[in-house]
C-alpha cells in the first residue's frame, strides 16, 4: 500500500463520508488529521521494537591512522539505509583486503563502561596497531583500540538499525511489506480516541493487535543468547 491509499484506507474504516484524499500534500482540517495519524502510526511501529529486520542495514567504516573515535554522523562511514539508531554489536569485522577480505577477522564488542575505563586511560588509550576490539558511548559513537596504526589502511563493516522511516510522497510504501494495515488500525485508534467513539476503539485496538502480533512474528529477530545492539 501507498502513503496515500493508506490514508484512504483510513478514512474508509473512520466511517467518514465522500471520497479521497487525492493525495496526501497539504491536507488540512479533518483530512489534514487523517495524514497526520498514519504519520504517527507508522512512525509508532517502527518505534515499537529496537530489532525489527526491516530496519537492519548495511555499513562500512574506513579507519584513519591514529584516530579511535568515529562519530555516527562521521564522513568515512558509509551506510546502506537510513541513519544510525543503533549498532548491531556481533556483526562487525574488520580487514584491510578490499578485494577478497583475505583477513577479514571479527571484531569483538565491549561494555562501554569497561572499555572507557581499561581503553581509554593511561598509556593504553595512545596504543597503536591493529585495531581488535569496538565500543560505542552513550552517543552511538564507534570508538576502537588500539588506534590504528600509520601502515595500514583498516576497514569495518557490519549491520546496524536505522531511524524510523518516513513518508515523502504520496506513492512512498512503508518499509515493512507484510501485514501494512497495522498501519491502518494504529491511526484509526488515534481518531476513534479524538471523536471518543470507544466500540470504533476497541474494534481498532483488537485488529491492530492481531497485525503487530503477525508483523513481530515476520519481522522480529529471533531469539538469541546476548543483547544485539549498542
């Protein structure tokens, strides 16, 4: 479904009379609100777990010499998706062949606080070489040890979990393609709330119920030993 046939769809199911939108720029009033609530809902799923498949991208990081500290936002990392949520912490590798990734080796995480502490003071946070453990702050940001050394370009690359995404036109589609009108019934909780109409509520709460339970079981990640993200 797109952007704008969700908004009608969500218009069908509040019951409200006439036809449309035509599309979903600049709407105001009642139609304006209809916009508005698919825009929170959608953003709200997305928001709902921090492992959703359909938010795990691709990336890559070219280290430079004698630096430890990589900002999100840094110009040497290249990502596949969206912006950095956060890290999927047991994907990253490290090697310095490009080609065939002939060294390709993994590249373990640690707790920050442990990291900070035994990493970064004293004459351990000016250790140079190759770099064989990650950790990142508060901040999301990477930071590495040792530093890598002058010699040799290094590069990682792993997974991590973007920001929510958003609409941009009326033809964009949601990033999940299974199970969209929990989209629908999201929003239609939202009006149901705004025109105080508890049976349209309850109706909307248990579908939206019985999507999200269908939209975990194909998009969560399964189970695991150990926390995925940093």
């Amino acid at each position: 479904m797109t952007y704008l046939e969700l908004v009608q769809r969500l218009r069908m199911e509040s019951g409200i009379a006439g036809t449309g939108p035509t599309t979903t720029v600049n709407q105001i009033g009642e139609l304006g609100r209809l916009v508005s609530w698919i825009d929170a809902a959608y953003e709200d799923i997305q928001n709902k777990r921090n492992d959703w498949r359909f938010l795990r991208k691709n990336f890559t990081l070219a280290l430079v010499s004698a630096q430890n500290i990589y900002p999100r936002t840094s110009p040497q990392l290249t990502l596949s998706g969206g912006d950095v949520k956060n890290w999927k912490r047991n994907s990253l590798r490290i090697y310095t062949d490009t080609v065939n990734f002939s060294d390709e080796l993994w590249l373990p995480n640690r707790d920050w606080d442990l990291f900070r502490d035994n990493r970064l003071r004293g004459a351990s946070s000016n250790q140079t070489g190759r770099p064989i453990e990650f950790s990142s702050d508060p901040s999301k940001d990477i930071y590495v040890w040792p530093k890598p050394n002058a010699a040799t370009p290094y590069f990682i690359r792993g997974e991590y979990y973007q920001i929510p995404d958003v609409f941009t036109n009326d033809n964009s589609e949601p990033i999940f393609d299974t199970n969209q009108m929990a989209i629908v019934y999201n929003a239609l909780m939202r009006y149901a709330s705004y025109v105080s109409e508890p049976a349209l509520f309850s109706y909307a709460q248990q579908q939206y119920g019985r999507l999200i339970g269908k939209l975990e079981a194909d998009w969560a990640e399964p189970i695991s030993r150990g926390g995925a993200l940093a």
